[in-house]
C-alpha cells in the first residue's frame, strides 16, 4: 500500500471517527452521572441527520446554499443541535426520569421501547424512503504533499474538535461544568452543596443531544444518504468509542472515537468492505470483556 | 366433606383442561389454512419466549442477542437437511443437536460476558447477536449469503410430512406443551428458586451458598437450546432460510413479549406471544402504527406496570 493511499484512510478515519466521537461523548456523560447506557442516542443522532436534512431542503435551492455556504451551515447546524439537544431533554423526561430509583434493566427497556418509537415516529412522519442530502459543498480540496483532503472532510474534522473542544471548556471552567462534575461524583453530596440535580441531568442530557444532532447532520452531508434506521449501527459504534476511552471519562471518548474511526477504516484495507462492522462489533465485545474500564485505563468509580 | 369437595375440583379442573386441549386440537377446522399458520407462528414465539424468559425472567441476565442462538438452530438444521452440504437427516434426529449446539454456544458466549456488569452483557450479546447476522450474510461459501439456504426438508413422521399449516400447527402444538411443562418444572424446581434468588440480589443468593456463575451459565444454555429448537422448527417450516429472516427485531420482539407478559410467568409468555405475533393481524389496518405502538407500550410499562400483565405468582404475592 502507497503513502498516498495510507494518508487518504488516515484521512477518512479521522473523520468519521470524529463523527464517533461526537456520539460518544453522549453516551459518556450521561454514564458518568446516572450509570446507564442511553439506548436510545443513536435515534437522537439520526433525529439530528433529519432536522439537518430538512434544514437544507428548506433553503431548497441548492444555488442558494451554495451561494450562502456558511449561513445554509450554521442554519442547519442549528436545526439540528436544537432538535437532536430538545429530543434528548425529552427522552430523559419521559422515559427515564421516572425510573430513576426503578431496578438496573428497567431504565435500558424503557431505552428499547423509546428507541423503537423514534424510528417509527421519524418513518410514519417522513415515509420509509431514502433521502438524499442536499449537496451544498463545493468539491475539490485542499493538498499538502501526499495529503488531499476535500473541503467537506476538512470541515467536519475541524468542526468536530472544534465542539469537542468547546465542551471540554464548558465541563472544565463553567459553573455549570463543575456541578455536572460533582453531580457525576455523588448525587446526593451535590444536592446537599444547593446543587439542582434534576436540572443538571437534563442539562448533560441536552449537551449530548446537541453534539449527536451536529455528528447527524456530518453524517449525513458525508454519506449523502439517510434514513430511519441509520442511527442504530452508528449508535452502537459511538458506544464502543465511549467504552474504548473508559465510559464516564470526556477525553476518553474523544480518543475512543478517533481510535475505532482509524481502526475501522485501515481494516478495510486488510478485510472485504463489509466486515467493517464486525470489526468494530468483536472490538466492542472485545474491549467489555477484557479491559471494561478502556484502553486509557481510567478506574470507573462502581457505585451501582 | 372437604375431601370429596376437592376431589370434586380437581376433576372439574381435569375436565376444563380436557376441553381446553380438545378445543387447541379442533381450532384449525375452525379458523382456516391462513389463522392456523398464524397460530403456528404464535406457537413457535411461545417456545422462543419461554427459552428467553428463563434467561431474562427468572435469572434476571438482559439478553439482548437471542436471535443469533435461534439463527444457529435453524442454520444447523438447515445445513444438515437440505443438498445443501448432500445431507439429509431426519428432523427428530437433528432436533437434539440443534438444540445442543444452540445450548453449547450459549455457554461459550456466557462463560467470558458473565464476567461483566450487567447492562455490559446486554450490550455484549447485541454485538453477537448483529456479527452473527454479518457473518451469515456474507460468509458465502458457508451459509449462501443473502441467498440463503433452499429445499429444507420438513419433519416427517410416518410418512406425514409436517410443513403444511395444520401439520405444522400440530407439530407446534406440541413443542408449545412440552416446552410448558418443562419450563413449569423447572420455574418451581430447586433451579427456578436459585435463578430467582440470583436476580433478587446476586451476593445474598451467593451468601446462601448458591453457585451464581454456574446457575446463570445453565440458565443460558437452556434459555439458548429453547431458541436453538425454535430455530429448527422455523426452517423446517419455511423450507428455506435467509439472514434476513434473523435481524435484532427477532430479538426485540422476544423480549418484549416477554416483558409485556410479565418476566418469569409461563402463562404470561403465552399471552404475550398471542398479543405479540398474534394481533397485528387481527389489527391490519394499525399495522404500521404496530411498533410505533409496542415502542411507547414498553416505555409506559416499564414506569407503571414494570411486572407485565401477568405476573410471576412469587411477584404477585410480595405485592399484597
């Protein structure tokens, strides 16, 4: 295999892994404080692909996106952080809150059962068809020696680190960044200290959704094409990602989601196209049962 | 007095059961080719449902890849009764292996995934559950790929061939009462009590000197070799088996008509798979609404009604 070949996957790898890692971190951060696998991200991820779609079909003209590129962006950046991060508020409402003191499997069902109605929800509004992404980037791109890179991908590296970033800012030196923290440490500690923990779960809640609907609408803008089912194998990947950096832990997901992004991509190179999943499943099953605290080796307080 | 009363009960009760049974054996003279292959299906999701309520139901372990051992089942039958690999052995024969082969791999997936908390599990056999599908999908030269495995050879018993609606129902039937009473014994065996204590609160049942690790393995293996029995039923049925035929809804809708039933209550099983597999046709029109429907059902009864409609009977009483 030529540089030039490595330097593309590595390309490729990266971003999709940032797409991952986006994901991720929602799965992370609501496991850092309640300890339960949010089954249904990866529906609020595909919602995020759909607010975005219809976002962009809305400005419809694709000359007018074209002409306008940043401004068709935010909007339908915007749409679909506002839709995914109000989805995720939701759910927690509904679905979770009321089985926060329910046994262990109660919450993951109730997951199941919200899932499920996403999907068909998204169907019955939207018919079962395909759509098809409005094509708003400009093709061609940037080259530096053995490395191309279209605009899109450029974008969608750079505006994935770029949220990341600015999450990690927020959780780090924010008021409200802090009391997720120690929201995360000990409930009941936080709420004594005047803390208002319900109010701090949905927040983290929101914050997920937000960077799950930005990694819909990448998504959809790289592979063009969506549909209902499309969050459940992206869903379980960003999980994988958030178990690879140590769930609960925010850079850990980060590194999670770049690391199964890169592997997943330079297996193909190895492995027929369609096994790209297994890879990434047997990595999930993998990682559980060997190394469940993740590859950084980050020790998971186990409260339950 | 109170002696001849109770006899007198129990001979009522024997009686009801006799009609009962005469009135599963009449039901396809009555409902046609069409119900009596729904009943079938609902037949065979009452296997399914049991096996899984052993897992899920009574030891308490999410098991969120139960498909992947009812694919093994029907893939094994199909391999060994088909040209497929020029094999051609008898379904009573195979019944067995399939169900040991299921039952084998239920306990190589468990012995490392036990080892791991319990939403990990459920996640871990997610993943099984969807390699195994990749894996029949595209491993060709072995399992036909998208194209599946053709001319399934139907159980046959004195030259009776059992793939017509009605043969099949009966065939069913019967699975559906033998995997009942089995389940039964075993809910109210010394076993059902161990599982059960194991899901109430892991380290006083292991305090009681109950071997957790090896209770949760049997209560996959047979969880697995029900799904493994199921799988044989189904590709003897159909004749012919594709992956598609074993995507995660399989495992979703086992486990939700066992949830929606109640965990660990036999009786529950059956009325979830006859409202599960057996409603939808009777509501053709909501059809596409159905999972809509079954996905907001699980949300709500996990908050209001965690138990399932028909609860476990030790449930029921601790409510009281």
């Amino acid at each position: 295999m030529n540089v030039e070949l490595w330097a593309h996957q590595l390309v490729n790898g990266l971003t999709i892994g940032g797409v991952y890692a986006l994901v991720a971190l929602g799965y992370t951060m609501v496991y850092g404080i309640l300890l339960m696998i949010n089954f249904a991200h990866g529906e609020v991820f595909m919602v995020g692909a759909y607010a975005g779609y219809f976002a962009l079909s809305f400005l419809s003209a694709e000359a007018y996106a074209r002409s306008h590129l940043l401004l068709a962006l935010a909007f339908s950046f915007f749409a679909a952080m506002a839709a995914s991060g109000l989805l995720a508020f939701l759910l927690e409402r509904v679905a979770y809150r009321p089985l926060r003191r329910a046994p262990r499997l109660s919450p993951l069902i109730s997951a199941i059962g919200a899932s499920i109605f996403i999907q068909n929800g998204v169907m019955l509004l939207t018919g079962a068809r395909m759509k098809t992404y409005p094509y708003v980037f400009p093709t061609g791109g940037f080259r530096w020696g053995v490395v191309s890179i279209s605009y899109l991908r450029a974008f969608i590296i750079a505006t994935s680190i770029l949220l990341m970033l600015v999450l990690y800012l927020f959780v780090k030196h924010t008021k409200v960044g802090k009391a997720m923290r120690a929201v995360a440490e000990d409930h009941d500690a936080a709420s004594l200290m005047g803390i208002d923990v319900n109010r701090i779960i949905a927040m983290t809640f929101f914050l997920g959704g937000v960077l799950a609907g930005a990694a819909g609408v990448m998504v959809g803008m790289l592979y063009t094409q969506i549909d209902h089912t499309m969050g459940f194998v992206p869903g379980i990947k960003a999980f994988t990602a958030a178990v690879l950096g140590g769930i609960g832990h925010i850079p850990g997901a980060m590194l999670g989601g770049f690391f199964l992004g890169l592997v997943e991509t330079f297996a193909v190179q190895f492995l027929p196209a369609v096994y790209k999943d297994v890879v990434a499943f047997s990595l999930l099953i993998l990682v559980l049962i060997l190394r469940p605290t993740g590859l950084l080796g980050e020790v998971v307080a186990r409260r339950a | 007095m109170l002696d001849v009363s109770l006899k007198k009960l129990t001979l009522d009760r024997r009686i009801q059961w006799a009609l009962f049974a005469a009135a599963l054996i009449m039901l396809p003279f009555g409902v046609g080719p069409y119900w009596t292959h729904v009943l079938g299906s609902v037949g065979l999701y009452i296997v399914l449902g049991l096996g899984l309520n052993i897992v899920v139901g009574l030891a308490g372990l999410l098991h969120l890849g139960y498909v992947a051992f009812y694919a093994l089942g029907a893939y094994t039958y199909a391999f060994l009764a088909s040209p497929w690999f020029g094999l051609s052995l008898s379904f009573w024969m195979l019944l067995p292996i399939c169900a040991l082969a299921a039952a084998v791999a239920g306990i190589l997936l468990g012995i490392p995934a036990l080892r791991t908390r319990g939403d990990y599990l459920a996640i871990i056999t997610l993943g099984f559950g969807e390699i195994m599908r990749l894996l029949l999908n595209n491993l060709d030269p072995l399992t036909g790929g998208p194209k599946g495995i053709l001319e399934i050879n139907p159980p046959v018993l004195f030259g009776l061939a059992f793939n017509r609606p009605e043969t099949f129902y009966y065939l069913v039937l019967t699975f559906v009462g033998l995997s009942t009473f089995l389940a039964k014994q075993l809910n109210a065996s010394r076993i059902g009590r161990a599982w059960v204590a194991i899901r109430e609160d892991e380290e006083a049942a292991s305090a009681m000197g109950i071997d957790v690790v090896r209770y949760k393995l049997l209560a996959l293996s047979i969880g697995c070799s029900f799904a493994g029995v199921g799988g044989a039923l189904f590709a003897s049925r159909q004749g012919a088996i594709f992956p598609g035929d074993f995507g995660l809804m399989v495992s979703i809708n086992v486990l939700c008509l066992v949830i929606i039933g109640g965990m660990g209550s036999v009786p529950g099983v059956i009325l979830g798979s006859a409202a599960l597999v057996g409603l939808p046709e009777v509501l053709r029109a909501l059809q596409q609404y159905r999972m809509l429907i079954f996905g907001a059902l699980l949300v709500v009864m996990m908050i209001f009604r965690p138990e399932g409609f028909m609860p476990e009977a030790r449930l029921r009483r601790r409510k009281t």
